[in-house]
C-alpha cells in the first residue's frame, strides 16, 4: 500500500487565491521565515526553496516527502500554532519570531534522544 505524499506548503496555490499586496505579503514573509527555518535545521530533502541570491522561489511546494521525520512532526505540532499566531500578532517583526518553531523543534529532537 503506497502511503499519499500530501502537500504541505504550496506557495503558487496560496499565492494566486489573490493578487492583492495586502494578501500576498503576509503570505510571501511567513513563507520566507518558515522555509528559512526548515532549511537552516535541516529538514527538508530534494528542495530547495530560495534562489542563488536568497530569494524566494515563489514556485516552492513542500511535499511530505520533502520532509524528514523531525520536519514532519514539526508540521503536525508546532506550524499550525504558529500560523495562529502570525494570525493573531500585530507585531511587526512577528515573521522574524520562529521561537515557537525553535521550541518544538528542541522538544521533538530531546524526545527522539531519549
């Protein structure tokens, strides 16, 4: 039985529900931070989510296989919280706060040394 690889992030769907600035950019910065953040630990396999000149690709989709397991978790646990609070905030630096991400990241990776 062949287990279904799910889309996880699908940057082109999400971006032309609107063409709007106002919907874009939200959606462009936490792409940026959470793509960002998946890459600098190391969890993502066979995609590469920024250009030459760190840009991001706008064409990106993250595929469960695109994921390690620790990736993996990371998006059944933490991201869906983090979104919320993206939703939330009106900070304007709050696509630069991953410590939510960096919280749970630290938790699943204690949890699988034990």
């Amino acid at each position: 039985m062949n287990e279904i690889d799910y889309t996880l992030h699908n940057l082109p769907m999400l971006l032309t529900r609107n063409k709007n600035k106002w919907w874009q950019d939200p959606i462009i910065q936490s792409s940026i931070a959470l793509l960002g953040f998946l890459k600098k630990h190391e969890l993502l396999i066979d995609v590469e989510p920024f250009d030459e000149q760190g840009n991001l690709k706008t064409d990106t989709v993250i595929k469960k296989s695109n994921l390690t397991p620790e990736g993996l978790e990371l998006f059944k646990t933490a991201i869906p919280g983090w979104h919320n609070y993206l939703a939330r905030s009106t900070v304007p630096t709050k696509y630069q706060n991953v410590s939510r991400l960096e919280k749970a990241l630290a938790k699943i990776r204690e949890s699988k040394n034990k």
